[in-house]
C-alpha cells in the first residue's frame, strides 16, 4: 500500500481501541473526523477525532443511524 494512501488509515486505526475495527470515517469542516467502529460483539461505535484526541458520541447497534448522526456532525448540524 503506498504510504501516502496509508496515512489516514494509520492515524485513525492507532486512536480506536484495540477490540475494534474501523468501518468507516467522514471528514468534518472543522478538520475532524467522525469514526464509525465495531467491535467484536457487534455493536458500532460512532467517535469524533479532533486535535488527536478521541471521543465517544454514540454506541448502537444499527450502523446506519450512526452514519446518520455523523453526516450531520459533518454539515454542522449538531
């Protein structure tokens, strides 16, 4: 993988904990971003990584209404 395509990947996977996965991140306006993880029970866990710190907004079992809660994070709407 070349590392510049790997970067991303590197900064987020280091930051969740180790019993998740990364299912996917939205770039925010704020220079954030809003991580969407699962973990082994399978449940997803929607975080906000800002200035290298990370924080829980929301844990739930239907990954599409995390993905929703995240897209209006990112148009500024919470």
């Amino acid at each position: 993988m070349d590392e510049e395509f790997a970067k991303p990947f590197i900064e987020i996977q280091k930051h969740i904990p180790k019993n998740q996965t990364n299912v996917f991140w939205i770039d925010c306006k704020d220079n954030s971003k809003n991580i969407i993880t699962r973990n082994r029970s399978g449940e997803y866990i929607l975080y906000k990584l800002k200035d290298r710190k990370i924080t829980k907004i929301k844990q739930s079992q239907n990954c599409q209404k995390l993905q929703q809660e995240a897209e209006k994070e990112m148009k500024g709407l919470r």
